[in-house]
C-alpha cells in the first residue's frame, strides 16, 4: 500500500490535509497543460450506446452502492444504469441516474448522460440535477446538457489513461466545469465490496468553487467506480 493509499484508508481524519496536498500538486503543473486523450477535446463523429470502457463500463441493469461517513454525516450513493436514452445534439446517449441521500433523506438525484466513442473514450453530455430539501425539490443547480447554450460533451473516462493526464469532465461555462487528474493505475484498494487490483485513481474538482477541495476517485476494470470522496462501494449487482 502506498503513501495515497493509506490516506484513503485513513478518511476521513486525513481527508482535508490530503486534498490540499494534491491541490497543490495540480497547480503545479498547471491546469491548462495536456488533454483528455492526447488529442483534440472535439468530439468525434460517431458514437455507440454500447459502452465497454475498461474502467467505466454501463451494462443496462448494472447497480452500485456506495457508502460512507463524512465529517460524522452518513452518505448513501447509488449508481444505476437505466434502460433508457437521451438525444442530445445528434448523439443518442445511455441514461444513467444517481440518487444520494445523508442520513437517511434524499438529498439529490441526477440523471447522466453518456456515450462512448469508437476509439473507445467515454464522453459526458450532461445531466439533469434534482435537489431535495425536505422531501421536494428546491433546486436544478448544476445541470446543463450538451449543445445547449454553449456547453460542449467532455470527456468522462479516456480509453487508455495514463499518470498526469489532465482532462475536462464538464464543459458547461458558468455552470460545471469539473476537471479530472489522473493519480495512479495498477494499484490495489480494499473496499467493503471486496479488493480491487489495477485500479485507477483520479483527482476531481470544480474550478468554479476556487479554496474547495475536490474529491478522489477510484474505478475498477469491469465494474466502475469504487471510491467517491468519503463512499466506498458495498455493494455490485450486474
């Protein structure tokens, strides 16, 4: 286990510490350098419903739970991949929704949408953001659809990721804009799911919200994400 990995063991006492530890490391290397894939942003021409990314497979069906303790709140995280589509632009994307709650009372519940190119990069064209208080929803803060007002797919999951590449999840100006830094691969995590090897970690935050740590990430060949932030998986069904 290395130095990162004992960190994530040890959240959230070392969370803070560690997020501006790796803040520090992406301004130093600025945040302009590199793309997604070491080509152009643009997208492609064709994309496929069928996404089999290695790190960020959607399988219909496919359902994950994630939980975990966040400065003594209890977070419930679940993944779902739905049997469902959206067109935006011209591109036909897989609907995926997440729903989280603290607590115990639902707190947001979004629907993503997502398609992967031939070459095999999994691309983010948006969602739709509800969010709860009490019951009801008191908020759409956060969503934006790609090729609408400006807004532009970005890139979720590269095909073949590499250490330091630095990529934009989101391209909705104003709105989301959330930026990923690849950490590490080939590393081995423990979660309550079970263990994982050949992991993938990354680094997310959102440069519209300057001061505020973002969150760590780790995703599993063949089944997805396992660590967001303070959550770890608990539970897969395919």
């Amino acid at each position: 286990m290395n130095e990162h990995d004992a960190d994530l063991r040890r959240w959230p006492h070392s969370r803070r510490a560690f997020l501006r530890s790796v803040g520090v490391a992406v301004g130093g290397i600025g945040l302009t350098s590199g793309t997604a894939v070491g080509q152009s942003e643009r997208p492609p021409d064709q994309f496929t419903l069928d996404i089999d990314n290695r790190y960020f497979p959607l399988p219909v069906g496919r359902r994950l739970l994630l939980e975990g303790d966040e400065e003594g709140v209890t977070v419930k995280l679940r993944v779902t991949v739905l049997d469902e589509t959206e067109n935006l632009g011209d591109v036909t994307t897989r609907v995926v929704e997440e729903r989280e709650w603290e607590d115990g009372a639902l707190l947001e519940v979004s629907r993503n949408y997502f398609a992967q190119s031939t070459e095999g990069d999994v691309w983010y064209f948006g969602e739709a953001v509800d969010i709860y208080e009490d019951g009801a929803v008191v908020s759409n803060e956060g969503s934006w659809r790609a090729y609408e007002d400006g807004n532009e797919p970005g890139v979720f999951m590269p095909a073949t990721p590499e250490v330091g590449m630095l990529y934009r999840q989101e391209r909705a100006p104003g709105v989301a804009e959330d930026k990923v830094l690849i950490l590490g691969l080939d590393e081995t995590v423990e979660v309550p799911a079970g263990t994982f090897e050949n992991t993938l970690r990354t680094y997310d935050w959102n440069p519209l919200e300057p001061g505020t740590p973002g969150d760590v990430k780790v995703y599993a060949p063949s089944v997805g994400i396992i660590v967001d932030g303070a959550v770890e998986l608990v539970e897969f069904v395919e």
